[in-house]
C-alpha cells in the first residue's frame, strides 16, 4: 500500500487501539496499515492517479 490512500465511500472499520467502530467519511486519507487491511473492497478507494513517464508527448511521437 502506498503512504496514503483516500477513500471514494464511507467505510465503518474497528480501531485496533480502542476496538470500537470508526465511520470514515469519503475523502479520508488512510496511512495506518491496521485499518487500511481492513478495508478490503476495491470500489472503496479512490483510483490512482495515473503515472506520467518522464517523456514528453514530443519525445514519444
């Protein structure tokens, strides 16, 4: 996973400290590795920004 992922929809998920249930709100960006393994369905994270080459679109033509 990387540093930090957002969420695309709310998700409930347990605090591994406190054990009780958290709502975390679309737009939230996620870094603790506990909850992130919680959320297991995919359409709850946003997409990824796609990754530019270090070319140009001049170089690539």
């Amino acid at each position: 996973m990387p540093a930090a992922c957002t969420l695309a929809v709310a998700v409930f998920v347990i605090d591994p400290t406190t054990h009780t249930t958290l709502l975390l709100e679309p737009g939230t960006q996620i870094t603790a590795p506990a909850i992130a393994e919680q959320i297991t369905h995919p359409g709850a994270w946003t997409p990824e920004p796609r990754r530019q080459s270090g070319r140009t679109k001049a170089e690539t033509q």
